[in-house]
C-alpha cells in the first residue's frame, strides 16, 4: 500500500513511495549521516562516496558507483565515463 508524506497535497503528479521504498530511503538517509557525523565536512566527494557505498552495503542493499551512461547522438551509442 502506497504511503504518503504528513501535508501532502492530493495530485494526479505525485508519485506515492510503497513501504519498501521509504524503508530504502530512510536507510540511504541515516547512512549519509553516519558518514558525515564520522567524517565531517571538507572531504573529496570520491571519499563520502565510497565510504556510503560501504554503509549501504553493510545494510544488504546493492549499490553500484560511477557508472556510464548511455548517450544516444546522431543515432551512434557511446557511454560517457563519470569517474
């Protein structure tokens, strides 16, 4: 069953977050402060990265860095490298 946040407004736009994805995004959220109460600001962004990546892992959930991303041009695929 879909949840919805307190105060939302009723609206043909609003996408509703099922259980298991508020579950997620609560883990993601209080990785990221777990991260930064022991890191603190100030760092390279790769550092913050690879150390949620290792929060999230030790959850259980999948977690993949960096990937490239597709781009269509001119009907020739190439992936753009983000690292």
């Amino acid at each position: 069953m879909p949840l919805r946040r307190k105060g939302a407004k009723n609206s043909d736009m609003e996408k509703l977050l099922s259980i298991e994805e508020e579950k997620i995004g609560k883990q993601i959220v209080n990785a990221s402060f777990i991260v930064h109460k022991a890191l603190g600001p100030g760092l390279l962004e790769k550092v913050y990265e690879v150390c949620l990546s290792h929060e999230l892992r030790k959850l259980g959930l999948a977690v993949e860095r960096q990937l490239d991303i597709p781009i269509i041009k001119d009907g020739i695929r190439r992936y753009v490298n983000t690292k």
